[in-house]
C-alpha cells in the first residue's frame, strides 16, 4: 500500500515539474570534454546548474546568430530588389540575346545548309517533305 501512494506522489511531483519547467524535455548531445570542463568550472564558481548554463548559453548563441543571419538575408533581398529593378522588363538581356543570334546566324554550324538533290531518291524524298 505505501509504495502504491510513493508511486502516485512522485508521479504528481514529475507532471507538476514538466508543467513548471515549460515543457522541457531531456537531450543528449556530445560535447568536446574541454568544453564540458569548462561548463563544470563555471558552473562551480557560479553555483549553477549545468542545465542553466548550457540554456543560457544556447539562448545568447541563438540570440546573435539569429540576427546576423536575419541582417545578411535583409541585405541579400535588398540586393535582389535593386537588380530585379535596375531591368525589370529584362530588355538588356533581350537585347543581348539578339545581338548574339543575330551575328552569328551567318556562321552557325547548327543551321545547316541546303545542297542539291543528286539522285532520283533524295528528289523524292524532298518533294515529299516539301509538300
């Protein structure tokens, strides 16, 4: 009987701390043991938890690299707009496309060129393809 009410109130006591702790969950990650030192050491002189110190920390990294990350796509996007708008209807490009097609239509290889019909075959062929 006792350790069916032991089981029930420590059971109380680990909804009401996940409930207090704001949905935490436990995570495994790997640290280089210089840095687990180091955490150690800090966490000893502060006396405070490594669990705080490793969220605190987590919480700064975030903090930093989520706004550079946040300033250089600001200054990707604004690059993008000044280049979208410099040619908007994209007429330089057009204009370039056609200047190249139309110097080297003369010498395109892919063109091809026409020869006579030696034989009655090749004859045939082509008024076939011709209509």
């Amino acid at each position: 009987m006792k350790g069916k009410a032991v089981a029930r109130s420590s059971r109380r006591s680990d909804s009401t701390r996940a409930k207090r702790g704001g949905g935490r969950k436990a995570t495994t990650f790997r640290l280089d043991p210089r840095l687990e030192k180091g955490l150690a050491l800090l966490g000893e002189v502060r006396r405070v938890p490594l669990n705080r110190l490793v969220n605190e920390a987590v919480g700064e990294y975030l903090d930093t690299r989520s706004a550079t990350v946040e300033a250089e796509l600001e200054e990707t996007l604004r690059r993008v707009k000044a280049y979208r708008h410099a040619d908007a209807d994209f007429e330089s490009a057009i204009s370039k496309f056609a200047d190249a097609e139309a110097e080297s239509a003369a010498q395109d290889p892919v063109e091809g060129q026409t020869t006579r019909a030696k034989g009655p075959a090749q004859r045939l062929v082509r008024e076939l393809i011709r209509g």
